[in-house]
C-alpha cells in the first residue's frame, strides 16, 4: 500500500497544481515584487554560485539565494519597500547595494559586476542604489506607482487616496457625460439602471475612475494582495487611511496573468508595516465657516433684497479632518523594575495602527443641485390656477356628440370624420370633458373630480412661497453633514527565517445627513414634508479581515497564501421612522392617505410631484429605506517557482460573493 502511494504522489502533486492553476479565474492580487539580476566578474564573466541576500531596511528581514550556473539569480515575494543586496563571491571584494526599491508587482533588474578582487583591508564595496528604475523592462505591465510619501504629501481632497489614481496616463475622473457610473449621486451613460454608490467620500467623487476609457465598474481594487471590491456598484470596499499607505499601483494595461478580471485599471494598494523603529504620524486639517468667503448664492436673501440691508454669509463649510498612524516592534515587557524586555519582537514581530476621523458639513445646493425650489402659490393652494393660463388657443378632440359650450368653436376632424375638432379659447380651464370650471377654480367644481381632499391637503402642506413667481419662488438653504470614522490595526511576525505570516483588520463608520428642502415647522397646516432627493440620513460601513503567509520551502519555490473577507453596508433610512430629519412617519395619513406606505419599514410620505413643462412643483416624499450588504470571501495561493532570473508562477484565486 505505502508503495503504491509513493509510486501515485508525484503524478497527484502534478495533477493537483494543474487543477489549481486552471481553476476558476486566475486573477489573485499579489502585490509583492521581485528583484531578478545577474551576478559577473571584472572580465565579463557569469559567475555561479554567488550568495545573494536581500535585507528589508526597516524590519530586517532577510532572503538569501544563489546565482545559477549562467550567474543568473531572482528573489521573489518580496514586500514593497526599501532593501540592501549583499552580494558577495570566493576570490572578490562583497558587494553592497544600499538602497533598493522594490514596488508592488516590480520586477527590479539588478546587474551587477564584481570589480576589486579580495585583499587586504575593506573587502566591501559599497553600492548606491537610488530609488527604482524609471522603466519597467521586466515586465509588460503599463502603469504607475504612488509611493506612500507622495500620498501623504500631496494634497488630496477629503482624503480620499484614490483620486491620486489620475496622476497615471489614461487614467480620469469622469465627468457626468462620461461612460459609467458617478460618484456624488450622479448618473451616467451607463445603461439602464445605472447607480452610484454616494455616501462614501461623496464630496470627492468615491473611487470612480475611468481607465483609457473603460466603464468605472470595470477596475478591480485589491488590498494587501486579497480581493477589496464591493459587489454592488463596482467600487472599493475598504478606503485604507492615506498615512498608513505603503504605495499603491496602477496598471492600465497588459496587466500579468495572476491579475486577470479587470477591463479597466489594477489599483493594488499596500498597508504599512511596523519596523524596528517606532515611527508615527499625526495629522489635522480644519477649515471652518469663519475662514470662508460669502458669495452671492449664499446671501441671506435673494440678490436684489441686498438693497434693503439683508447681510451676506459666509457658508457653511466646515472640513475637519484629523487622526494619526503608529507602528513599530511589538514588545512585551518583564513584571519589575530596571529587568530587561523577555520579549524584544525587533526583527521578527511588529505593530501598526491607524486612526482617522472626518467631521464635515458643506450646503447641500452645488453639483447639480439649486437654491430655489418651487412650492405652490397661495392661489394654487386654493384650487385657483388661472395664473398658470397662457396666450394663445388649444384644440381637443371629441365625439361627434359633443356638445360645446358658448365661445367655444368647434369643426369635424379633417383627419378622422368621426370627430369633432374644438378650439377652445384662452383664459378658461376646462374639464376633460370640455366643461368650463367656474372661476378657473377646481374647488368651485367638487363634480369635476379635479380637486380632492388629499390633494388640497398636499398643496397646503408645502411651506408659502419666500419670492415672487410661479416657478423657483421658495430659497432653500440646507447643509450636508458627513461623519467618517475609520480604524485599521496590522501585525507582522516572523515564525522563522523561511516563514512569516501577518493579520490586518479594518473598520470605517460613514454616515452623511442632508437637510430637508423645507425646514421642520413651516408647513401651514403642520404636516411637514421630506423634500429633496437623498434627503435623510445615509451610511456606508466596512471592515476587512485579511490573512497571509508566505512560506519558503527551499530558496526557489515559495508558495504564498491570503485569506479575505469584507463587508460593506451601504443604506438609506426612512426620515420618518429610523432617520433624523423627525418627520411624523403618519404623514401620508394625516393628509388624507391612510393605506399608504403603512408598513413598520416604509412609512412616511409617498414620493409625489407636480410635473408641468413649465411649473413644476418640488418633489415631496421618499423613496422609502434602502439597506444593503455584501460580504466578500477570498482565498488566494501562489507558488512561485525560481529557475535563474526566469520566474514560474501557478495559483487559484478563489472568491464567494453574497
């Protein structure tokens, strides 16, 4: 039996990286790097057996090979970060490379010559390796890299790191005629039953970018190598603190295998790590409404009442952004004074944490939206709507047996002889059924149906006109307030020299309140109503669980695991019963409508509207709760197989989405 086992495993091993190379799609998100090169002599010449170590700068951790018989050497799953390369061979002076950058998905070419042989004295020759190379000639991988200094240091508004994605060539952010779904509650050209996800960093337009002119749905985001998209709107899933961002790259195009799924852009993002030094930062940005200009949109009245001594405003802007990272080895002290640490995690295990917060209010009008609004006139609102009568005359069609009234001129249809043609004249509405409403008011006229209860009721809910005019004669002066909270903690630790593991876990609390078009208590009959799209309270929550282990078997196979999951909670409360406008969520009843919306999750006002070409009214009502939740699982393995400078690569990516 224990032959004929031994005799099957080989071929099984084979079959068994056959099936997981094949398997589903291949697409994991591996955002470690290599550093590939060959190792020659003073003449030119290859040299084998070369020792090759390559040592992370900040924590230490180091990876050694050797140089083939062509002198030919790669390292692989290397963090992005900074390295030294120890170089050394019998018979030369040792070769130090200081200062190697090594960047997410980078292969880094490192050619090096042995130029001194060993003697007396120093036998090592120091190296300046500066920064990374300005072209990536090992790879056909088009794209950027945005190091975490440049994510930190440029200004970014609502700190929202993906907008930097637009620094790469062929990388925008759309526009509302562009292709695809919007942030900031916008709708594009993206087919029918478009939607955007706009309660996350609303303000700077969430993580919509558009990549050489690919729908924005069609890029895939990926956090510490494991899965970070959410499912519903084709957006990111966890927006890491831009101080806790190692680097993170875009690629646009000719994207490698294990990348796979992505029409669009690769965004591949990297968490920070401790180190052996104990490093932090900590961050504040206010801006309030005493540091801003008052512009005419914001005056206390409309322009022309400016005359009259009404003062101008500042608005309410207020960004106030604040929060801190820390990071360092994690050690464990001894009971007792003056005793040394009886664990020094230097080196081997390490911490890093991040804090962020957002407290931001910006009135709610801009982006497409406008301070006045039309609400019915105090005529309207009695049944009267002479004044929406215009010049001119209106043909209608009736039976033949019809019988029109006085000052009314009526033919037979030239194009249908079974009908009657009338003009009927200006300055007189008119039932459907050609019957003139005495004094143009539908309350004089309880049999022509066009006047209801509930709809006079509705009428005399809207708060009065502020202004003049049949149309945008009500100023609207409502704010939006947004609240973000976000917190991520990341352990590193090394379990031996041949294998390390680390574990992150991430939380951010969104929530964004927009005012009421009209303001609680001015409705004339004290039924206030919700009015203004997105009006209420909204959230958009997340967290993240993500698990690695890279494991060296032998200095040319490595194999490396990750394990995922995300939730994101994405939702609308209902103003009258969970959200925080204080709408009566009887509102539909009290004004006449008691069988509507009456469900525990959905009462409120029906969503209704005025809709004429000309006068409009405000929409009222809401579109009652919306809640939604995704939970995201991702299992990733690669091994990594080094022959040389030549790299081998088979894996699955494995991904549940509910």
């Amino acid at each position: 039996m224990n032959k004929t086992l031994k005799k099957w495993l080989p071929l099984f091993s084979v079959v068994l990286v056959c099936v997981l190379a094949l398997s589903g799609t291949i697409n994991a998100q591996n955002n470690k790097g290599s550093v590939v090169g060959t190792v020659k002599d003073p003449n030119n010449a290859l040299v084998p057996n070369a020792k090759i170590v390559v040592t992370n700068n900040a924590n230490g951790a180091s990876r050694e090979v050797t140089s083939d018989e062509g002198g030919e050497f790669a390292v692989t799953n290397l963090d992005p970060g900074n390295y030294k390369i120890t170089i050394d061979a019998g018979g030369f002076k040792t070769l130090v490379l200081t200062s190697v950058t090594v960047e997410t998905n980078a292969r880094v070419p490192v050619d090096v010559s042995f130029t001194e042989v060993s003697g007396a004295g120093d036998n090592t020759v120091l190296v300046t390796a500066d920064g990374a190379p300005l072209v990536e000639s090992e790879t056909s991988v088009r794209g950027d890299t945005i190091t975490g200094r440049e994510v930190t240091d440029l200004p970014i508004p609502q700190r929202n790191f993906t907008l930097l994605a637009a620094l790469s060539p062929g990388v925008t952010r759309p526009t509302g005629t562009s292709v695809g779904v919007l942030g900031g509650g916008s709708f594009a050209n993206g087919g029918p039953g478009s939607s955007t996800e706009s309660t996350r960093f609303r303000e700077s337009g969430g993580s919509v970018i558009s990549a050489n002119g690919a729908r924005v749905t069609q890029n895939n985001f990926s956090l510490d190598g494991v899965d970070n998209n959410e499912s519903q709107f084709g957006q990111i899933a966890v927006y890491p603190n831009p101080d806790a961002i190692a680097e993170f790259k875009i690629e646009t195009s000719v994207p490698q295998a294990e990348s796979g799924r992505a029409g669009g852009a690769i965004i591949s993002t990297t968490f920070k790590s401790g180190g052996n030094a104990v490093h932090g930062t900590l961050f504040e940005n206010y801006q309030g409404r005493f540091l801003s200009a008052a512009g005419a949109q914001f005056d206390e009245n409309n322009s022309p009442a400016n005359a009259q001594g009404f003062r101008r405003t500042p608005p309410n802007y207020i960004t106030h952004n604040y929060g801190g990272t820390v990071g360092g080895p994690v050690f464990f002290p001894r009971p007792g004074e003056g005793t040394p640490f009886f664990y020094d995690g230097r080196n081997r295990t390490f911490f890093f944490v991040s804090v962020a917060g957002q407290r931001n209010a910006t009135p709610a009008f801009g982006g497409g939206e406008f301070q006045f609004v039309t609400v019915p006139t105090v005529r309207q609102r009695r049944g009267d709507f002479g004044e929406l009568l215009t010049g001119g005359t209106s043909d209608f069609r009736f039976p033949l047996s019809y019988i029109a009234p006085t000052g009314v001129n009526c033919r037979v249809n030239p194009d249908n002889p079974a009908q009657r043609l009338c003009t009927f004249p200006t300055g007189t509405i008119f039932t459907p059924a050609g019957i003139p409403v005495p004094g143009n008011n539908l309350a004089n006229c309880p049999s022509c149906g066009g006047f209801s209860q509930f709809a006079s009721n509705l009428l005399n809910a809207y708060p009065l006109p502020t202004g003049a005019g049949l149309t945008n004669n009500f100023r609207r002066n409502r704010s939006e307030r947004s609240n973000v909270d976000s917190y991520d903690i990341k352990i590193d630790h090394k379990i031996t020299g041949n294998n390390s593991i680390f574990g992150r876990y991430s939380k951010s609390k969104n929530s964004r309140l927009r005012d009421n078009n009209f303001p609680i208590g001015t409705s004339p009959n004290n039924n206030d109503l919700p009015s203004g799209f997105g009006a209420g309270d909204e959230f958009g929550n997340s967290r993240g669980v993500t698990l690695g282990d890279t494991h060296s078997f032998t200095p040319t196979i490595i194999n490396d695991a990750r394990a995922g999951w995300t939730r994101v909670e994405i939702g609308v409360n209902n103003p009258g019963i969970n959200g925080s406008l204080g709408f009566d969520p009887n509102v539909s009843a009290n004004l006449g409508a008691a069988n509507i919306n009456n469900a525990s999750t959905d009462q409120g006002i029906i969503l209704l509207g005025i809709v004429e070409p000309n006068t409009s009214q405000e929409f009222v009502g809401d579109g009652g709760a919306f809640f939604f939740q995704s939970d995201n699982y991702n299992f990733a393995d690669a091994v990594t197989i080094v022959r040389g400078n030549q790299i081998f690569k088979v894996g699955t990516d494995l991904r549940n989405r509910r």
